[in-house]
C-alpha cells in the first residue's frame, strides 16, 4: 500500500456488501424467472461471477453469465463484445451490467451502447464503488459503496489475495 492510500473497504465490507447488493438486484428482478449478468472484462467480471453465486442461492433467478470484453483505456477503438451472448434472445430479457468502479461513466456507458439495439426489458447498472465524478449519462442503480473524491483521487480495487479497496 502506497502511503498516502487510504482503506476504505476491507474484505469483510466488501463481502457485506456484494450479499447486500445481492438482494438488491433480486428485489428489483423479483419478476423475471432468468436475467443475463454481464460483468467487465477483468475486476467486473470477478465480481459478476461473485454476485451471480450470491443471487443464485437467494433466489430461483436463472442466471446467464456474459463476460464484456473491451478497451477500457480507450473503448472508442472498437465496440464492446458480448462473449457468449446471443442478442437474439436478448428481447424481454434483464440484464445486469458489472463493474468495480464507476469513475467517470466511460466505461460503462461504452459497454452498454451495444445493448441499444437490442429490445431489452431492463438494464441495472451496478458497481462495487461509485465515484461521484460522472462525465457520462450513466447512473449505478446497485452500489456497494457511494463515494465522493476529488478528481486527483483514485480508487483502486483489490479481489485477487488480500480483498481491500483504497483511496489513493
């Protein structure tokens, strides 16, 4: 850890949380039997995978994981891929777009501009952290943490070993 890091989740928070965000989406798709979870590729993606095993023991939610796969430096290059979705069945289908940080939208909304063509019934965008420093039209419907920073402030997400969020 840097020394000008600050924790601000350990892993029994984050833990807390992903079970609290958890029962989140599964009282706001209470009414669909199946629901697609697409996390983003890397840090979204674990987490996806986490609150998709949480969500399948709380409920009888069908769930169908999808990884999202794009640059998340510059996503502009080319759009994001939906490995292992078939947009076809996409129509009358929720689904819930994973992620670790909302910093400034970019990201997410880039992944979700695919969805656009599609008719879906739903789209829940839900992250572990939400920065506050939206520069994109996107709001995290499901957070585990609402955070406001300065804009030199980062937060920076840890799952492999040692869970912890920092402020640094």
């Amino acid at each position: 850890m840097e020394p000008s890091a600050s924790l601000i989740m350990d892993a029994p928070r984050i833990e807390r949380s992903l079970v609290r965000m958890a029962w989140q989406i599964y009282e706001n798709h209470h009414d669909h039997r199946e629901l697609v979870m697409a996390g983003i590729i890397g840090r979204g993606e674990d987490l996806m995978n986490r609150l998709a095993d949480k969500l399948e023991s709380i409920s009888s939610i069908d769930v169908k994981r999808v990884v999202v796969d794009l640059k998340k430096r510059q996503p502009w290059l080319q759009d994001a891929r939906y490995e292992g979705l078939d947009f076809g069945v996409l129509s009358n289908t929720a689904l819930v777009l994973v992620d670790d940080v909302l910093n400034s939208g970019k990201t997410l909304t880039y992944a979700a501009a695919p969805l656009l063509k599609h008719e879906i019934s739903k789209l829940t965008v839900t992250v572990l952290v939400d920065r506050s420093h939206k520069r994109f039209p996107i709001l995290a419907n499901v957070v585990g943490l609402r955070l406001s920073t300065s804009s030199h402030e980062h937060v920076r997400v840890e799952l492999n070993g040692v869970e912890r969020v920092y402020l640094v």
